[in-house]
C-alpha cells in the first residue's frame, strides 16, 4: 500500500473492485481531510482467503485473560534457551561467514540427514534428497498444496481440521471435501464418494480432537492412496509427543510413492525458529523446489545453523523425554479438572489437546468463558466453513495449564456456570 494515495481507485484488471479502511500509516498529513475508506483492487484469491479463526478469537480476548486455554503454544520453559546461547556464540565464533550467508533452498544436507534418519528410525526409507527444509511446517503444508491442488484438484481435509491447512489448501484456490475424523477413524467412504488429488491428514494427536488413527487406518490410509495414485498430506506436528508411546509409524512408511510428511521443530524446539520440512517422493523434489524459490528463495540459514546445533547438542530422546513428561501432567491435570466439572473428553494420550463435549452451542461457551478471562476455541473455528457445522466440542489447549490452584475455580465458573454447559 506504500505509495498509493488513500482516495485512489482502481478500476483496471480483472479484479472487482473493494473498500478497504484507509490504513492509518496511509496519508496522515496534518489538516487533510482525511477519506475514510480507498478503494483497492484485490485478486479474488486474497478477497476469498480465510484468517485464521483461532488467532482472531484469541488476539480480541487478549486482554484480562486469566487462564489461557485457546492457543496450541508449546510451554516456554521447555525451551532451551542456555543451549541455544552457547550453539549460537560458538557459531558465530567458527563459521559465521556461512551460518549468516546465502544457502540452498533445499535447505542444508547435514539437517535433512539428521530428519532422513529419524524418520527412518520410525520405518520410512527417506534419503537426505527427499527431505527440504521450509519456513516452518506452515509453509510445506502451502508449498504442498500450490504443488499439487488447484481450483479443478480438490483436497480432502478433515473435519474437524487443523485451520492452518485449510488456509493453505484455500490460498491454492483448492475446493474442499470432508474428510470425517470419528472416535473410530477417518470415514474413509467420504474419499470413495469424492475423487480428490491430495487427502490432508494430522493422525497423532489431531489438532484439534486430540485422537491419533491406529496402524491399521494408517496402513488403510496408505494402500488407498497407492491404489487411487492420490498423494496424502501427512501432517506429524506432534508425532513424537506420544506420551508413553514409542512415536508412530508415519503413513509414509506404507505409501512411498504417494506419501508426503510434513514436520516441525515448533513443538520440540521452538516455534520461534521457523524450521520445518516437507519429504517428498523423489520425482516432486524438483517442481517443490522451484515452488519454494519462488516463495521464499530459501529458508533462514541461521536458523537452521541453530536448529542443527542444538539437535548435535542435545540427548533427543532424553529432550523428548522431559517434553513428554511435562504435557502429561499438564493433560492429566487439566482432564480430571474437567471430569471433575462434569465435563467429558477422551483420556489424552499426547500432543496439547483435550476435545472436550457442551451440552450447549460450543461458540456460547467459549465467549462465556471469554467473559470471565478463560480463553477455549470452539468446535466451529475448524470446520470447513467457519459459521457452519457442528458446535457441540471445546478445544483445550494443555500445553501451557499448570493447574496452579484457584484455576479450577476460574474454570469452574467459566464453564460450569448458568445453563451453557
Ligand atoms: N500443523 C499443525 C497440526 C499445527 O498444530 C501447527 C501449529 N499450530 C502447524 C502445523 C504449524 O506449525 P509451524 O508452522 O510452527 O511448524
């Protein structure tokens, strides 16, 4: 918007014509009567494109909150903040001519080893090649759905869906099907009914329901997708935070020429460092990279200097170990907290959710429990389309509860109280 008169209207292009509210960096000159609109021209994909529900609800109720159950944000004291001080300084000591420069937009070889090999780990033949680095697992889920959807190739995403995917199936113009994820499993009849080129699946520990798919409906999963030739989206954000289960068996064990994992650091390590990955079978590492050039060049190379410094420094499985052990408690907590407010949801058995059941509209109680400072997201901000579908489910986020006392109280009244619930 730099540069463009607030009044200006575009008329020209193929796009139709929209207000938008003049923004307030736009045109502040002293004792200029300053239009309260502009017209601007938008492609249709921006005017259609949904924001994320989530971060709306949560940044309008930022303020007064007192227990914050809403966002799926890793425990800040899980980071590690000392270590990563010391790979840092020692960095930049040794090698900051390459950590601060330029590098492959496939992302540097040794990480993508470190990836490779723990996936091979949990029964996927993965080269370093098929792995690429990204801007977090964000930008594979996008990357993944511009190479492979369009507005004529649909995806089918779960229902309820972790919205982030939705946004990037929908910034690729994608039509969308449901993909119902039930206390049994997918409802695989739903991909029967409807022929799609990408199926989106979360299955350990789904944001938002919190249920993983058994073996059995991974490897179902992965024999329809061979047999159909339809690729699967896998994404595995909390794979490895099973909470006495050894990680998972991706999908991508079973569908190698079909299957596509996407991963994150954010959950791990820490958000803040934007590192995530996408694996590929090796025949779409090449359009995939052209498609992250043209997004991004290439993601950060600091950051991945870090990542891989702190993976070389760090016992992984005694870090996954003390992650685990830390949600556990928090889940435990915060679902005999509910239990004992009369409120059902599964056990949890890993990752940062508890899909917990309203006798009422969920959207009713969240904003009741907004009211009295407790943030929870509703079962409407992941369906499909936003103001449809069912509304019966919170989503609870456990990840940061510490069941410090006088919470069962704030909850208590928040979501026990009137006739909501
Ligand atoms: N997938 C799922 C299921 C998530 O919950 C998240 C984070 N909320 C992401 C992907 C994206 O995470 P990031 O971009 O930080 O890797």
């Amino acid at each position: 918007m730099v540069g463009v008169p607030p009044h200006m209207h575009i008329m020209n292009g193929p796009y139709t014509n929209i207000s938008l509210e003049a923004m307030p960096s736009s045109g502040h000159r002293k004792g200029m009567a300053q239009p309260s609109q502009m017209h601007i021209a938008l492609s249709e994909r921006a005017k259609t494109l949904p924001g994320s529900a989530i971060r709306a609800l949560l940044s309008s109720a930022r303020s007064n909150v007192a227990l914050d159950l809403g966002g799926g944000i890793p425990e800040p004291d899980l980071f590690p903040g000392p270590l990563l001080v010391d790979v840092f300084s020692h960095l930049i000591a040794t090698d900051a001519a390459q950590a601060l420069q330029y590098a492959p937009t496939e992302g540097l070889l040794p990480l993508r080893a470190r990836i490779a090999q723990r996936l091979q780990q949990r029964g996927c033949s993965v080269t370093p090649e098929q792995v690429i680095i990204t801007h977090g697992s964000q930008q594979a889920l996008a990357a993944a759905a511009a190479l492979l959807t369009s507005p004529t190739e649909p995806v089918a995403l779960e229902l309820p869906v972790y919205p982030g995917a939705r946004q990037a199936f929908a910034l690729a113009e994608a039509p969308s099907v449901p993909l119902p994820v039930t206390e049994q499993g997918w409802e695989m009849a739903a991909l029967k009914r409807a022929r799609v080129a990408v199926i989106y699946v979360n299955p350990s520990y789904q944001n938002p329901t919190g249920r993983s798919a058994n073996i059995e409906q991974r490897r179902l999963l992965a024999e329809y997708a061979e047999a159909t030739e339809t690729f699967v989206v896998e994404d595995d954000a909390y794979g490895e935070l099973g909470f006495d289960a050894a990680p998972t068996r991706p999908i991508l064990a079973d569908a190698p020429t079909r299957g596509i994992l996407v991963g994150t650091f954010s959950k791990t390590l820490c958000p803040g460092l934007r590192v995530g990955w996408i694996v590929v079978p090796r025949g779409l590492v090449e359009p995939l990279v052209r498609i992250l050039q043209a997004s991004s060049l290439q993601p950060g190379t600091l950051t991945q200097h870090l990542a891989f410094g702190l993976l070389e420094r760090l016992d992984w499985q005694a870090h996954l170990g003390r992650l685990r052990c830390c949600y556990q408690t928090r889940a435990f907590a915060l679902h005999a907290r509910c239990h004992e407010l009369g409120l059902h949801a599964a056990a949890p058995k890993g990752g940062f959710f508890l899909w917990v059941r309203t006798r009422g509209a969920a959207s009713r109680v969240a904003a009741v429990a907004a009211a009295h400072g407790v943030l929870t997201v509703p079962e409407r901000a992941f369906q499909h389309s936003v103001d449809a579908g069912p509304d019966r489910h919170l989503r609870l986020a456990f990840s940061r509860f510490r069941d410090i006392p006088g919470d069962l109280e704030k909850l208590a009244t928040a979501l026990g109280s009137g006739s909501v619930l």
